[in-house]
C-alpha cells in the first residue's frame, strides 16, 4: 500500500498543496463533460478514459502507449517519468482539428501527426477537440486556470 511517510503527498510541501488545489477546481470545472460521457457510459458502455482507436482508425492511434482519450473530445498524454517536462503525443487523423490547452487557443493542430509538446508540472499535454459542443467550456477551463489564468487559487 501507500507509505504516506515515504512517498510525496498532496500535502508535503506547499507548491503541492497549491497545484492539488488548482487540478481539483479544474476538475470541479469540467462537471458538465463528465457529466456527458459518464452518462454516454451508462447508455453506450463505451468508457470514459477510453484507447484512441475507438474513434480513430489510423496507424498512430493504435500504436499510442499511455496517452488516452478523455471522452471523443480530450486527448491526455501524461507525464510518466520524474522530471519529465516534455512528452510524445499523437493527434490522430481523420477530419478532427485539435487546440493545445495550454498552448495559444487559436492554433490548430490536424493530424495524423506526432509531436512533442511541453508538460510542465501543473499542465499535462492536453488537446480539446475544436468542435466539440464543450469547445467553450475547454476555452474558458484554459483562460482560467492556464498559466496566465485569472483564477485565484
């Protein structure tokens, strides 16, 4: 099990704790989504953290390793290694257009295409797709909790 005493905890240090507090509003923000694909679950039983090739039928998609779609609407490619600050992602083909949450909001990315893209701590590499009914929501998430975010914490 977890060793509290020997692995790093929400509440060891301060930025932690501040960051933890950041994601968690994010994650409160992002209600209405998961709302949606949650209830898409129960009726379709397609699942919520699902692989790429659900929705995508090119090569890349099936090759990805750990990078999972969120819902169709929000590929996530985590950080998986310590001090790791820059990840590998695949933006799948097909005719989706995709926006680096993080990144300037009126780029848009198409794929098939692999790219590396900064993952500082606090912001995974995270796309939304252009669009999606949630587009806006996206956007705003980004606004606010971005690195240039008005939320206060």
């Amino acid at each position: 099990g977890n060793k509290p005493g020997s692995n790093h905890q929400f509440y060891t240090d301060e930025d932690t704790l501040i960051q933890f507090a950041r994601l968690t509003q994010m994650h409160a923000a992002l209600l209405p989504y998961t709302r949606h694909i949650v209830k898409e679950n129960s009726l379709a039983g397609i699942p919520v953290q699902r692989a790429m090739f659900l929705h995508y039928d090119d090569p890349g998609s099936w090759d990805v390793m750990y990078q999972y779609l969120y819902g169709p609407d929000l590929i996530v490619a985590p950080v998986i290694h310590r001090n790791q600050d820059i990840v590998d992602v695949h933006i799948p083909g097909g005719e989706s257009q995709w926006v680096h949450l993080w990144g300037d909001l009126d780029e848009i990315i198409t794929g098939p295409q692999d790219i590396q893209i900064a993952a500082p701590m606090g912001y995974p590499a995270v796309f939304y797709k252009v669009d999606s009914t949630f587009s806006d929501l996206f956007r705003t998430i980004a606004q606010e909790f971005g690195p240039d975010g008005t939320r206060e914490i």
